[in-house]
C-alpha cells in the first residue's frame, strides 16, 4: 500500500545493514545459519489460536484482490492485504515454527558437544507481515496471523515444552498475544510499551485471570522513557519474572519502533539499547534452562537454553536496519555498533517512570 509504514521496503532495509555489517552465514558461516527454505503454517497450526472461521475468511478477501490486482483496507490502524497476503502470513509463520525447530535442535547438539553459554543458540525471523496485534477472530493493526502465538503453541503441542516466556518490547502493547494467553497458566507474556499508544491496551492491572493470573505481566512506560527505563525494567522484572517462572524456551516479539527515531510513538531506546536486550535474553534463556520440572524428559536431558526472535514493528528504515544489526551483535556477544550521543536526547521521566515499576513489582511480588 502506497504510504504505509508497514512496507515491504522494510524486510531489504534489515538484510542490507546486516550484509553491509558482515552479519551474515556468508560472512560467518560458523556463527549463523540462514533458515532460506521452509514451509507454510498449516491451518491447523494457525487454528491453535486462531478462530477457524477467521483463516477462511481472510483467504476470502485475498483472492478477491488476486482478481483486482489491488491492494484492500480490511481494518481501521488501517491494515492492508494484497493479492500475496494470506500466503505471506501463512510464511512467515512457517519461519517462525521452523526456527523453533532449529533452535530446539541446535541446543540439544550444543548441550551433547560441551557447548558453552556463548553457544546458545538463538533465532531471528526478519519476516512480516508482524503478528502481535491480530486477535482470535479478526487482523488489527498491520498484522494478520499472530505469528509469536502460533510459534508458542506450536512449541508446546509439537516439541512437549509446557512453559513458554514471551517478552514483547515492541512500542504497541501486543493486544493480539495478550488475549490470546489471558487465561493460561503456562504461557508468560511480559510486555514493555509505551502507556497511551496503540491500541490503548496493556494496564499495568491487566494481570491474567483464572489459572492464568499473574502470568500476564504488563509494563506502560511513559512517554520519553529510554535506555535507562528499559533496562531497570529488564533486571527487576523481566528478569526476575522469567527465573520465577522457569520457560522452557524464550520467544521474543522483537518491535524496534520504540526507537528514538521510529515516527510512530514516542519512546527513546536508543540502537544498543536493542544490543542489550538481545544480549540479555540469551543470557535468561541460558539462565532457566532446564529448571522447568515440566520439560518432557528427553528434553531436560539435553535442556540448553534456547530464544527466538521474530519481528514486529519498526518503521523507520534507517533505524530498524541498525537495531536489528545491533541485535545481532548482542546475541553474538560482540560490541555494540551504535556511535550515538544519548546527550541528545530529551531527558527521560525518571520520576514516573520509578513509580510505574514500583507499582508492577507490587502487584506481580517482586
């Protein structure tokens, strides 16, 4: 769609910093692989968090532009499909089940060879359309399939892991996954985003129901928040949250629209603030690995931890290509390339931002 933030120039911005950084199997064929080939989701893998009626209907709208060669405004963020839209969603959920897979199998191999924590293995889907805003029934704001959500299940009903972790630092509050996993017991969804912005969800009171409270933890960090407000964020809840409740595997809803240049919002992580937090979700995912007692048995055999990232938001181009290299550099233990002076920033809330934390840490007992 001619304009829109969620663009298919976004997908080249990231391969071009990464291949202009050296960051890829060609560069450095023993420390990445590139997944080129795998398979679609099959509707019965989107189905397991998705109304069945929902697939079918948006197929329906899809070929409707195949015979139109145009694109179609199917909900008010707005977001868009095309003539390749089904199939791309149906993709890019296939890419994120099969780095699950590759994950999955690349710690039991670590773990069996000796490996050390710097081999953790990690993914990184550079796919879109991105995923956490679609609900049960219906596509919201720029997503279609919510793509980290099928990943979970997948993990959980295909591979026997019961606990599954997912941290969302996009700016948007992940609606669709909140939802989703409101009422579940093993799926912990922490989110970080900015308090206000799209779509207005993800209260700090929002903390799960049933046999499903308090596995739901939400962070709304006031506007201008940064560096410094994520990263206390990370070492007194995220971090804590995930050794309390001892995830089988990490998946990541990896949004670089909280960036200080991103149009949409109005946070201020800077491009290795994105470093530090890939860098600590390998180390947490090192961390709890194999503490879960509900791991099927030849899984804590070869337990190794193990996190997957998939791309959410982010929308400018120069931005999103830096972040996501730097992102790269902190799972690969490597320094940060940002150069960026954080003088020039506005400065961030403190104040609030302290009584926003204070006030999560109360209600989840950190």
């Amino acid at each position: 769609m001619p304009g829109h933030s969620e663009c298919a120039a976004r997908i080249p911005a990231i391969l071009s910093a990464l291949e202009l950084s050296q960051l890829t199997s060609q560069h450095k064929p023993l420390q990445l692989q590139s997944l080129d080939s795998f398979r679609p989701a099959t509707l019965a893998e989107v189905c397991a968090v998705h109304d069945k009626r929902y697939p079918e209907a948006l197929q329906q709208i899809v070929k409707k532009q195949q015979k139109a060669a145009q694109f179609a405004i199917v909900e008010s963020a707005p977001t868009y499909v095309t003539s390749s839209s089904y199939q791309d969603a149906l993709q890019a959920a296939g890419a994120a089940l099969s780095l699950v897979d590759a994950c999955l199998q690349a710690a039991a191999q670590s773990k069996t060879c000796g490996g050390s924590a710097k081999d953790v293995p990690a993914g990184f889907g550079i796919c879109r359309p991105p995923g956490h805003h679609a609900v049960r029934q219906s596509c919201m704001g720029f997503c279609l399939f919510s793509t980290v959500a099928i990943a979970a299940r997948y993990a959980q009903q295909h591979h026997g892991l019961q606990k599954v972790m997912i941290f969302d630092y996009d700016v948007h509050h992940g609606n669709g996954t909140h939802d989703i996993f409101y009422d579940d017991p093993d799926i912990l969804f922490v989110s970080t985003h900015q308090q206000g912005s799209y779509p207005g969800t993800g209260k700090l009171t929002e903390v799960g129901s049933g046999a499903g409270q308090h596995t739901t933890i939400n962070i709304p960090l006031p506007g201008d928040a940064g560096d410094s407000a994520i990263r206390a964020a990370f070492e007194e809840i995220v971090a804590p949250a995930a050794q309390r409740f001892c995830p089988d595997i990490i998946l990541v809803s990896a949004g670089y629209d909280a960036h200080w240049r991103d149009p949409l919002a109005g946070l201020q992580f800077r491009t290795s603030t994105f470093h530090y937090l890939a860098a600590q979700v390998k180390n947490l995912a090192n961390a709890v690995a194999g503490k879960s007692a509900t791991v099927v048995a030849q899984l804590v055999t070869h337990a190794w931890g193990r996190c997957v990232f998939l791309l959410e938001g982010g929308y400018d181009l120069k931005a999103l290509g830096d972040a996501v290299v730097d992102s790269f550099l902190g799972l690969l233990a490597e320094r940060s390339i940002d150069k960026f002076s954080p003088e020039l920033l506005r400065d961030e809330p403190k104040d609030k931002v302290r009584a926003v934390l204070n006030e999560a840490k109360s209600i989840h007992s950190f």
